[in-house]
C-alpha cells in the first residue's frame, strides 16, 4: 500500500489528539521523518491542538475582533443612513404640505426632520468609536449576538 501526504495529513487530528493506535503513531512517525516539510506543518498543527502559545490564535482573535467592529462600523453607518433618508423625507414632506405657508420652526413635519436629522448625526458619530462592548450595541443591532453572530 502507498502512503501519501493526504493519507497522512487526514491522520494528524487522530494523532495529536492521541486516539491513534500504536501502528498509526508509528506510521505517521515514519512518513514525518521522510518528509521534513509535512513535519514542520504537522509541529504547527500540534501547537495549535495543545492550545500552545503561538501567533496564529493571536493573529486569528485579533482579525475576528476586527471583522465584528468592520461589521458593527457598517450596521451604524447603515442605521445612520436610514435616519438621513427619513429626515429628509420629513423635511420635504412638511415643505410639500405646508403649501399654504405656515412653514416655521413649530411645524411638525419640521420638528420630526429635526430629530431624525439627530438621530442620523448621533448614529454616524457612534459608528466611528464603535466597539461590540458599547452600551448601545444591543441597542443598534451591532452586538456580535444580535443577527447569529458568534
């Protein structure tokens, strides 16, 4: 039978979770010392299976973090973008009903632009120091456990 680096590669998980039997510890012990390169990949995989301290679950936390803040940046840039639209759509709006020239600071559809306007601002400030940890991440829907994110 040929053994290939698949064959061995499909065994290292079994191997270094120490499930392996004694002839397929001493295949793979065989096949690594033939194979300086699979060795090197397979010391690599053996760190990250024991938990030991190396740069890849440093390197992979470190990029999850930043995935979940891009993604939390995005949902407040969005929110904030929503906010943008009704506020307009309330200015224009109240300009289009009030024909009859009764436009002023106490007009409502200028008072419901003027608070969607503070919404929208407030969002896009938020979503320049956004964090999962903030307190109004649950509140905007950028938490990583609003939407399955886990």
């Amino acid at each position: 039978m040929n053994v290939t680096r698949d064959v061995i590669y499909d065994l290292l998980p079994v191997y270094f979770s120490g499930d392996a039997s004694g002839d397929t510890r001493a295949l793979v012990e065989q096949f690594l010392s033939t194979d300086p390169e699979l060795k090197k990949m397979a010391e690599r995989f053996g760190r990250l299976m024991s938990g030991g301290a190396g740069t890849a679950p440093a390197e992979a936390d470190h990029a999850k973090t930043a995935f979940v803040r891009a993604g939390s940046r995005l949902k407040l840039r969005m929110a904030a973008l929503c906010w943008a639209l009704a506020a307009t759509f309330g200015f224009v709006m109240s300009f289009l009903i009030s024909a009859n020239g009764r436009f002023g600071l106490a007009h409502p559809g200028f008072i419901i632009g003027i608070v969607f306007t503070v919404a929208a601002i407030a969002m896009l400030l938020m979503s320049f120091s956004s964090r999962p940890e903030r307190w109004y991440a649950a509140f905007t829907g950028s938490d990583t456990n609003a939407g399955g994110m886990d």
